[in-house]
C-alpha cells in the first residue's frame, strides 16, 4: 500500500493538494492524529488492495514530538507500507497574506503570537519533518493548474484516470443539455427514421448502428472526431481538467446521436478513461 504523508504549513495548502490527490483515486484523510495512523493502516491492509493509494494530512497540530512521529512512520513501513513524505511550504509573507484575507486563525496564534510570529515559530517546529521529506513544493505563486501539473508530475505523469469522460446523446427538440462541454450536431447524417424498419428501433440496435456507420460520411466524422479527441485530452489534463461532458445531438436523440455516442463510449473504453454514457432522449417519443 502507497502511503503519503502531506505535511507542511498551515495556510501553505494542504487541504488542496490532498483534493487533487483524491482526484487522482487516493483515499485521503485529513488531520489524522499520529496515534491512530499505524492502526488506520492495518485496517486499510486488511481490506486486501480497496485502499491501494492513501493520503494522510498531518500538520503542527498532530505534533507532539518529532521522535514519536518517525517511529510511527516507520512502525508503518515495518506493516508493509510504502511511505513517503510530501512537505507543503510557501513564503511567510504569502501565509500572512493568506491568513489575513480569510480571517482564519493560525493554530499557533493561542500562544500570543502574531500570525507572522507563528509561521515562523511553526517552520523552526517542522524543520525535521521537512529535512527528512521526498518532495517539497512551495506555493507561493503557484495556481491551482500549476499545482496539479507538479502533482501529477511527481505521481507518474500523465494518468487516464485523471479524466473522467461523460458521453450523451439527446434529441435538439428536446432541448440542449446545459452540462455539456463540447456539443457536436449529427444531423447532418441521414437519418433512420425515414427507414420504415429502423423508425421503431434506437441507436443501440446493430440495424441502426449498421446504417449509421454505413456511411461514409459518418465514418469519416468519427475518425476525425476522435483524433481531435487524441489531441485535446493530454493537454486538458495538463491543465487540471478532471471532467468533461461530450454530447451529441440529432433530431429526436434516438437514433443517430445515440449511435454516435455509444461508439465513442466503447472508443474511450479501449484507451482506458473512466467514461459514462447517458442516452437522455432515446425512450422519448
């Protein structure tokens, strides 16, 4: 089981890293004690590989000793867990910045500090959590593209998973779906309902599919189609896109956009992203 330990500043943001790491299918806890981190663990083994990937968030609240805190890491990796520590750092000033602008308490301001004050009273009680992590990143100035950019970076690269697909069909007499991210109008393909034995079938059944597909125009559409779809998806996961909605649109929405889309359905399927396919409009008279 991979584990991380997000550590790092308050205010320096962990809470969102940990929200893009459950975006890339980690089981994340926030603010686990460290008492209780080696008995989590043993549960999520036990559970034989439905906890695989798992974020603990931990700050200067947990910390009570530093030596207690490493022996807990490494009861864990002694349990067969393979951890590694993820400092989360920014300037003072930017932390001051931060804490200013949401009115937020510093968990070290109860001590009569300024929040200037307990930033730094909190980097000298880090530091050697600091000096024993496996990366370190510091967001000052980075927005939340950049941020997940270095996330996905440090966890591989680019990962499919990181872009869930939702494919529909829906007929345009019925309305446009307002969910929809890329829109795409089918009906310039002729259309099986003025096909006396096809008028009463959908888009799912292989007649229609057949006469769908057995145009050349619709062929070279799909083709195209899903080249462009090649191209656009690493870059939108570059950019921190995590969903995106596809929809296709003929007349009704029961027969020629359904066909589309269930293709395309089953295309992402081969290339490996979690993708959902929705007919809106195929049981619509």
């Amino acid at each position: 089981m991979d584990v991380i330990i997000v550590s790092g500043l308050s205010g320096a943001g962990k809470s969102r890293v940990a929200a893009v790491l459950e975006d890339m299918d980690f089981y994340c806890v926030d603010n686990m004690p460290v008492e209780m981190m080696p008995k989590f663990a043993e549960l999520c083994l036990a559970t034989h590989g439905r906890y695989e990937r798992v974020v603990l968030v931990t700050d200067v609240r947990a910390l009570k000793d530093v030596g207690d805190l490493f022996s807990t890491f490494d009861e864990m990796r002694e349990m067969g867990c393979v951890l590694s520590i993820l400092f989360i750092e920014a300037e003072v000033e930017t932390i001051v910045r931060r804490y200013k602008e949401t009115r937020r308490r510093h968990p070290l301001d109860s001590a009569g500090l300024t929040i200037e004050e307990a930033v730094r009273k909190e980097m000298e009680m880090l530091a050697p959590v600091r000096e024993k992590a496996n990366d370190i990143i510091d967001t000052t100035g980075l927005t939340l593209n950049k941020l997940q950019r270095r996330l996905y970076k440090r966890m591989g690269g680019q990962d499919h998973k990181a872009l869930s697909v939702t494919v529909k069909s829906f007929g345009f007499k019925y309305g446009l779906p307002i969910e929809a991210d890329l829109l795409f109008d089918v009906r310039f393909m002729p259309n099986p309902y003025y096909i006396p034995e096809l008028r009463e079938k959908t888009g799912l059944d292989d007649l229609v599919k057949d006469y769908v597909f057995g145009l050349e125009q619709s062929n070279e559409f799909f083709k195209r189609f899903c080249d462009i779809l090649d191209f656009l998806f690493p870059h939108y996961i570059e950019e921190g896109r995590r969903y995106l909605v596809i929809c296709f649109g003929c007349t009704g929405g029961r027969h020629r956009s359904p066909a589309v889309a269930q293709a395309l359905f089953e295309y992402l399927v081969e290339q490996g992203y979690p993708v959902d396919c929705i007919h809106r409009d195929i049981d619509k008279e």
